[in-house]
C-alpha cells in the first residue's frame, strides 16, 4: 500500500506546481454543527479541485517517451481538467474523455487548457471503456482518476497540510467516490496523527448531484486502504447535499459542488459524535453549473420558507387586483412574479384566481400574511408547483 514516505515525496515533488489551500475556521459553521469547524478549501485549487494533486504527481513522474506519445484521461470532470492544466504546463498533449452529460463548464474549462475532448458514455464506467480502447488504438498513456498509487500519493499531501494547518484537529470528513483523495489522506493522517479520525462520505444515489463522485465501484488500491485506515463511511442524499451548497455559498460566500459539498451534508445530518471538537470539512471542488447553482438557491429559498407562490381569489371587478398587491405591500413582501388566470382558474364565474410568488423573510412572515389576507376577505392557497 501507499506509504507516508510516498506522500512526503510527492509533496516535495509538487512544489511549485499546486497551491496549498488555505484551511481557515468557520464561526458561524462552528455554531451550527456544535463544533470547531474547519473548512480546507481545495475549490481554491487553479482548476478549482483537489484533482490537481494526484493528477501532477503521475505526470511529473512519466518518462520522456511517455510525454511525447502524450497521455488520456477518463473523467466525470476535475481529474480531466486537472490532467489538461498540468499536461499543458508541461507540454504533454492530452486527450480527456467525459460522460454526455458533464457539466458544460468542465467541458469548456478542458477545451481551453488545450486538450482534445471527447464526449462518450452516459456514465464514469462507459467512459473509462471508451478512454482505454483510444488509449490503445493511439498508444497513449493512461492517468487514472483514483486507482493508481502516484494518484493516491498525490491526494495524500492535502492530509499532511491539514495536520499542520489545524494542529488540534480530531476529525477529517472527506469525499469519496473513486477512493484516491479519501485513501490517501487516511494514509498520510493516520502515519501522522493516528488518533485523528478519517470520515469518508458519499452519495447516497448513484444519479446525483454530486457527479464528482458518482463512481459505481471504488477502485482497487484504495479500497484496500479504506478497509484497513478509514475510521467510517457515512451517506447523503441530494436534498442534504444541496442544502450544504446553499449554506457554504450563505455562510462562506464560498461556491462549492455538490461532491465537496458533502461532507458538510455529513456533518449537519448525521451524529458523527464529533461535539465540541476541532473537525477539518475537505471541500474537495467548486466546478458547478450556474444553472445547477440557481435551481439550489431557489429550492432553498423554498425550504427555507424564504419564497412562496399562493394563489388567491378575487372578485373579478376592476381594482381588485390593486387591492391585493396593496396588502402585500404592506405586509412587506416583494413579489417577485404575478399571474392572473380568469378562464382556467378553478374559480367560480365573476371570480378569478392570481397566482403571486413571493420573496419573505420566512416562515412566520408568511403566516402573517396569509393571516392578513384572510382577514382581508381572500381565499388563499399554497401551491407547490
């Protein structure tokens, strides 16, 4: 298996070559979970996730006949963007193939590394099968995402930092698809700092908004090394994961996707018996659709009771509309959309139904003004679509 001495070599090997992420405390996280939360933050990283490290690791070792032939990768996203960042640093070409349904900003953050895209499969493993047949046909050098041991080496230097960034850390809660990252942060953590506990997390469905780690099997070798250093593996489901999105982006004003995004989920949903603890949340990645941003934000809003469509009936007479939005008004409540509907509502005939969403201050507020409407003489309703 991967040794400490492995990863103290990588580290020093990559120097220069990644950035060692800042791993600050966060106050308000601290009260909200119960603990001393830490947040180390691998969004940070140039192309936005820990990949960078296992990825430069393998390609700073290949020999001179393997960096001209050039080398492919499989990848759901970061470890391709990794792979085409440094590939192109050291002038390896590079070839990265991704699943039809990557997230378009990895697609084009790729392209523009200047590395060949191919987009095949609808999922990581027909990927990964398609990657190995081009691999062979034009005698390239494959750099897997999680199963090899310079991978795994490479992602155990962010354990390293994190021991000394966070001297009285008692728990690391880790990411885990593949297995790489969590492998060697378990190796390099427990070589180290053998009383603090390993904490891996993963999506709880394989369709998932954490694409990062919607792996179907974890790999080999650190499978092997989950086994035998990893404290526990936790899941999270995607209301969990999205709702951690939300508070990162709130609390942190740090955006984050939805595999780094978990073990945040982890820490607030589950009873990992960390309280009062120093607790390290690796943030693994931040490379999330803006599209994928704002449907969470706006599924938030709803939860949150911060947003709110209801339908209300008016007597179908001019002004009574003007009415309605004057009470809201003064209730405070910004409307955000109107839809007045005489012919489909499910209103008598002289009535017609308006449809408001609007943005509130929460629960509470949202009562007072259906309560104030009620009093007002309308018929309200919640509507959920």
């Amino acid at each position: 298996m991967v040794t400490i001495d492995d990863i103290v070599a990588a580290r020093a090997r990559l120097a220069g070559s990644i950035y060692e992420t800042p791993c600050p405390l966060s106050q308000t996280l601290s009260e909200l979970t119960g603990v001393r939360c830490v947040v180390k933050l691998e969004n940070l990283q140039m192309t936005g996730s820990f990949k960078e490290r296992g990825a430069a690791n393998v390609l700073l070792q290949l020999g001179e006949p393997e960096r001209r032939a050039g080398v492919i990768a499989a990848s759901a996203g970061n470890h391709g963007l990794a792979v085409a960042f440094h590939a192109a640093r050291l002038g390896i070409r590079a070839t990265i193939v991704m699943p039809e349904t990557a997230p378009l900003i990895k697609v084009a953050s790729a392209r523009r590394y200047g590395a060949e895209v191919i987009l095949d499969g609808s999922s990581y493993d027909d990927t990964y099968a398609r990657a190995r047949e081009i691999e062979a046909a034009r005698g390239l050098t494959f750099v897997h995402p999680f199963d090899d041991d310079r991978v795994i080496a490479g992602q155990g230097t962010l354990g390293l930092e994190i021991v000394e960034q966070c001297p009285d850390v008692a728990a690391i809660v880790v990411p885990v698809g593949g297995g790489g990252l969590l492998a060697g942060v378990a190796t390099a953590v427990k070589a180290t700092r053998p009383a603090v506990r390993v904490i891996g997390v993963h999506a709880k469905n394989l369709p998932t908004i954490a694409d990062g780690i919607a792996v179907r099997q974890r790999g080999a070798r650190p499978s092997e090394i989950i086994g035998a250093r990893v404290d526990d593996l936790v899941a999270v489901d995607d209301e969990e994961i999205a709702n951690a999105i939300l508070l990162l982006l709130e609390i942190e004003k740090t955006v984050v996707e939805g595999a780094g995004a978990t073990a945040l989920a982890a820490l607030v949903n589950r009873p990992l018996g960390l309280a009062g603890r120093a607790v390290a949340l690796v943030l693994s990645g931040g490379n999330i659709d803006v599209t994928m941003v704002s449907r969470i934000i706006e599924r938030g809003l709803v939860k949150d009771g911060r947003l709110v469509r209801l339908a209300v009936v008016l007597i179908d007479r001019p002004g009574a509309l003007a009415r309605l939005t004057a009470l809201v008004a003064e209730q405070r409540a910004n409307i955000l959309h109107i839809e007045h509907d005489r012919a489909f509502a499910p209103a008598a005939v002289g009535e017609s139904e308006v449809e408001l969403t609007l943005e509130t201050s929460g629960p509470a507020h949202i009562e007072a003004i259906k309560a104030r409407l009620r009093d007002a003489g309308y018929r309200t309703e919640d509507r959920h679509r």
